[in-house]
C-alpha cells in the first residue's frame, strides 16, 4: 500500500486506470494518439490521487534528451555477441558520428514489442532510433508502420523500396548483384548458383539475386530457380545450402552468395565435397566483412561503405528530429577482387 505521505506516481497512475505508463506519460503530454475513453480515465486517476507533475520532469520531456538509440536485431552467430560481424565497422562510424554531434548513444537489441518507442521516445531515454538488420522484412514491415503512426523518429539500414514505411539509408544491392554478374561472366561462368533466400521476406538478398540475373540475361543466360538455395546469413547456414546444392546434382560452376558469412561457409562445403575454389567453382559474397581476406582462398566480394553509412544515419535522424526534411540514400556498391573467384 502507498503510504497517504508519499506521493502519487506515474506508475501508480498507471495501475489505476488500467493502462501502461507510457500512456499515462502521453495523456499528460496532451499526445492525440490516445483515444477519448483512455484518457479520461487516466485523468480521473490523475484526480482521485492527487497527482502533481513534477514540473521539472516535464520541463526535460519537452526538450530533447541528447542521447539517440541504435536498436540491433540478434542474428544467429557462433558466439555469443548475436551481432552480424558486417555491422560491427557501421557501430563504430554511428558512435563516432554520435560524438561529433554531442550526442550519446544508447546501444541494444531490438525488442520486436507493441510499443518500441514507448521504451525509448516516451520514457525519454532517446530522441530516436537507428534500427539495424530485421530478420523476416515480411513481418517487420508492419512494426515500421506502427512506428510511423505513432510519430517516432527512425531510421534504418535496409532496402530502399519505393513506398516502404519511414526513412532507410541503404546500399544499391540491384547494381551490387549486376557487379557479381558482370564479374563472373568475363570469367566464362554461365552457370551461377545463389545461396541465400530470393524473396520479398529478405529484400536485400532479392535484390542482388536480381541484379545478378539481369546481367546473365545480358549475356544470353540467367539465374536458374533450381541453383538457388535458401540462407540466412551465417557460416552455418552457407555451408548447408552448399551441400543442399550439391546433393541436387545440377551443373554449377559459380556460387554467388548473399553474404560473405554464406559464402565462407559454403566455400569449406565445397572443398569438403571435392569440389577446388575456384577453378572448379568461382564464390562470390556480399559485405566485404574483415573475414573475406582471410578466407581461404580470400574471398572475391561486395563492399558497401559502411563509415559512410553510419554517418548518414547519425545525420538524418538528426534532421528528424528537429523538425527537417529527410530521404532515403542509396549508397554505391564497389567490387572487390580476390583469387576466389579467378583471380590472381
């Protein structure tokens, strides 16, 4: 029980009319996004037990907190970091450019919750979010339409797509794809398989496998259904799409991987099967990670510049959230050659 000295709470607000401190927070912000019955009921609440706003509190909440939130999706990794090693450059620039602009930056993992910017805007932990991977874009889609509805600040490292929700920063993974291409066509592959999932559930993927096949088409050939593979980005996962590969008995001799973490994995499946990289089979990855020049042999890759894109970032959801116009940028992919697939 309360002690009658003690003071009233948002949190015993809360309790009392039945709804979530955020709510609470929002009615006493004034926020349109609260339907009528709600916040009458949290007002009679607000009256029955007296409660007073602290005014310095709420002088805070109406300025900006100084902090931005980089949410991480977990992926699946070897270790216990469940963070994507490509990701690991694009923190250092975010944080460096968090600095730059005298921001702090408040790291975690995403909670796929009803109400992520009740955790972060609303309890005034940050002034918006950077959001990095998102697993299933299928599902995630409608939490980025949830976002946008309730006014939150974002933005996010992902596919461009025309009429998608919110602002994304993103590379050309299309023209990544038609790089591969071109690259495996001038050294006389015509049969290239794709590791990696070729849908609208992993449109960064779609898009390379896309790119990749508009210029086989090019050269008279194209992407065939039956040499591609289903992966989610890990070692693992490439090296059990290699073998699934391989036990179709299909005529391949390239392998463009969706990520370089697919194409390690599938390059030791292919060894392991007797099958030589890259004479026998060129590989191709995407993501130019620190472990593509250690590979064995050293991986022939897509770089995407990831400094720069945690600058952009840091810089658009800056001109959120005072008030400034954004859009989304596509950043150019670069091709990186190394002996695995050819060459020298």
């Amino acid at each position: 029980m309360r002690s009658k000295k003690s003071r009233a709470t948002s949190v015993d607000i809360a309790h009392r009319a039945g709804v979530s401190q955020a709510t609470v927070s929002r009615v006493l912000r004034g926020s349109p996004l609260v339907n009528p019955e709600t916040r009458q009921r949290v007002l009679d609440a607000v009256r029955e037990l007296n409660y007073k706003v602290d005014h310095r509190a709420s002088s805070l909440r109406t300025q900006r907190s100084g902090t931005l939130a980089l949410l991480l999706f977990e992926d699946p990794t070897p270790d216990e970091s469940h963070i994507n090693p490509f990701f690991l450059s694009m923190l250092g620039s975010i944080t460096r450019a968090c600095a730059k602009h005298g921001h702090d930056l408040l790291v975690s993992f995403q909670q796929l919750s009803d109400d992520w910017h009740a955790d972060y805007e609303d309890s005034m932990k940050a002034d918006g979010l950077i959001l990095l991977g998102y697993g299933d874009y299928v599902t995630y889609h409608s939490k980025l339409e949830q976002l946008v509805g309730q006014g939150t600040h974002f933005v996010r490292w992902g596919a461009v797509q025309e009429g998608q929700p919110g602002v994304s920063i993103g590379c050309d993974n299309f023209k990544g794809g038609q790089l591969v291409g071109e690259h495996l066509i001038e050294r006389g592959r015509k049969k290239v398989a794709f590791l990696g999932n070729a849908s609208a559930h992993s449109p960064e993927f779609f898009e390379r496998y896309r790119g990749c096949d508009a210029a086989l088409q090019r050269a008279g050939g194209g992407m065939q259904a039956d040499l591609q593979v289903d992966a989610e980005s890990e070692e693992k996962a490439g090296y059990a799409a290699a073998v699934s590969l391989l036990e179709r008995g299909r005529p391949f001799d390239a392998v463009f991987a969706a990520s370089d973490l697919i194409a390690v994995g599938a390059m030791r499946a292919l060894t392991e099967h007797g099958r030589h990289v890259p004479w026998d089979v060129a590989v191709v990855g995407f993501d130019d990670i620190p472990m593509a020049r250690f590979a064995n042999p050293p991986l022939t890759t897509v770089a995407q510049d990831t400094v720069r894109a945690g600058e952009l970032l840091v810089e658009t959801l800056l001109r959120q959230v005072r008030g400034e116009a954004t859009e989304a940028v596509m950043l150019p992919p670069e091709l990186v050659v190394r002996r695995s697939s050819g060459a020298v």
